[in-house]
C-alpha cells in the first residue's frame, strides 16, 4: 500500500515537524531544511538531529523526503549561481544522511536562453560533483511545469541527464503530478499512456516520490498552480490509477496542496486513502 503524507513544516527546527506529522496521521512526509527562498541554512544542533532520529525510529516513518530550497539552479550557466547552488546542495545532503532522510528534491531550474541542451549539460556537472560526496540520500530531479525556460519539462529531458552522469544509480525522479499536467501530458484523460511512456523512456523504478497534486490550470497551462485533489483539472480518475498501479505501491505519495477553509491536509490525505483498492 501506498504511503500518503504531506509538507511538514519544521518551524522551531526539523525535529518538530515529526510530532505534527504524527498529529495528523500520516504516513510519511516532505520537509525543508532551510526557508525555501534563502540561501543560509540554520544552525542543526546534536540535540535536533538526536530528537529527529529518536522520533523518526519511534513512530517508524521511513521514506522520508527533504525538498531543497528554490533558490538553487542546476542548469545556470552564471558561475557564481552555479557555486551557491552547489554548496546549497552539499549541505543538503550533509543533512539528510546525518539526519537519516532518504529522498533530495531538486528543482532543476532554468537555462535562461541558452538552451536546453545547454541547461542539460550544466546540470549534469554539479549532479557529477554531488555524486563525489557519495551521498546516501537519492537525489530526485522533480519533473518541471512547462515554462519554455526550464530543463525538465519533458520527459526525455530527465532522460538525458540521469544517462549523461557519472553514476545514476544517485539519481531519480520526483513526478509532479500538477507539473507534468501543465508541461502537457494528459494525466487527465490519458493517465495510462502517460505512465507507459515514462516507463518506456525512463522506467518507472526511477520515480522514488511522487508530488500528488491536483492543477488550477488547464493542460499544457505552464501554471505551477496545486489544487486540492479531485477538484482540479486532472480529477480522481487519475490520482486513483496511479495509487493503484503495481509499481507505484512502493513510492510515497506527498501532497503539497492548499491549507484552507476548503480542505487542509488531513482531508486531502484521507480524499488520496479512499482511493486506494
């Protein structure tokens, strides 16, 4: 059976989002290690990565994911960018595997009018120079939304650049379902060929997270815009295939949906369990 969690927050430091993440029952979860728009990381103390390893064991949560900031772009080709996004990720990395975390998820970012070939050569290199670290947390490529300027937006793309590095056995995918709907793939109506072609171009083994999040636009909108599940553009039919196929039963499924008067997070778990057969 699928594991279903959701963005934990970790405000007061990351040892506090396992106590709200056992609060709302869920199965698994995504969290931060750093504000998301920063480039700094605050302080982790002994006693933080003792009381996350503590209750992590505890309350047996496995699969658990850490979403790197937004500001780093693997596909830069400014040098200065290209240092800061390395260094954002080494320390990343540093604290999953202190902190025991199994999943990295990486926006791969823009190519700024150099191309995509371009873009997928510079990303190649820093995921090459994070390899070296010889991290035991996988790193996850997060499939793009369809913006022209971004690498990522088609499948082939994730393709090229988990082949062109030096050991890909580092390196997965994370499948936004909201993202690859805005980029143009019809989960909607074609949830099946969808699938089947990931499969064909990639394989499916290389999904290690899937972001479950239902699309304010339409497809092929290039909007990054999550709606709660089933009340967007995709719908359940979809999100209950891809609960429901054999080989994603392995792969936790992290809903970044809205938290408001019309569902929070505990809703749009429980939408996501009722649809598992």
């Amino acid at each position: 059976m699928p594991k279903i969690g959701f963005h934990a927050s970790a405000a007061g430091g990351v040892d506090k989002s396992v106590e709200r993440v056992k609060k709302l029952s869920a199965d698994t979860f995504q969290v931060f290690l750093n504000s998301p728009r920063v480039w700094a990381y605050p302080k982790l103390s002994d006693k933080q990565i003792n009381e996350f390893r503590s209750k992590i064991n505890q309350y047996n949560y496995s699969d658990i994911t850490v979403h790197l900031a937004y500001l780093p772009n693997l596909a830069t080709y400014e040098q200065e960018k290209k240092e800061k996004s390395f260094q954002v990720i080494k320390e990343a990395i540093k604290r999953c595997d202190i902190l025991g975390i199994s999943n990295l998820v990486i926006h791969i970012g823009s190519h700024r009018d150099k191309g995509v070939d371009a873009g997928i050569e510079n990303v190649i290199k820093i995921l090459d120079q994070s390899i070296e670290l010889e991290p035991n947390v996988k790193l996850l490529l997060e499939t793009s939304s369809g913006s022209p300027k971004l690498v990522g937006n088609k499948f082939e793309e994730l393709e090229m650049i988990i082949n062109g590095v030096s050991d890909e056995s580092k390196i997965g995918v994370c499948f936004d379902t909201c993202h690859v709907f805005a980029a143009g793939y019809d989960l909607a109506k074609n949830t099946s060929e969808v699938m089947d072609e990931f499969e064909n171009i990639l394989g499916l083994n290389k999904i290690r997270v899937m972001h479950c999040n239902d699309s304010k636009g339409e497809l092929g909108s290039r909007r990054d815009r999550h709606e709660h599940i089933g009340l967007g553009h995709i719908g359940l039919e979809a999100f209950s295939y891809l609960l429901n196929h054999k080989k994603m039963k392995r792969v936790p499924f992290i809903i970044e949906t809205p938290n408001n008067e019309i569902r929070d997070d505990i809703a749009n778990m429980n939408v996501l369990r009722g649809l598992i057969k």
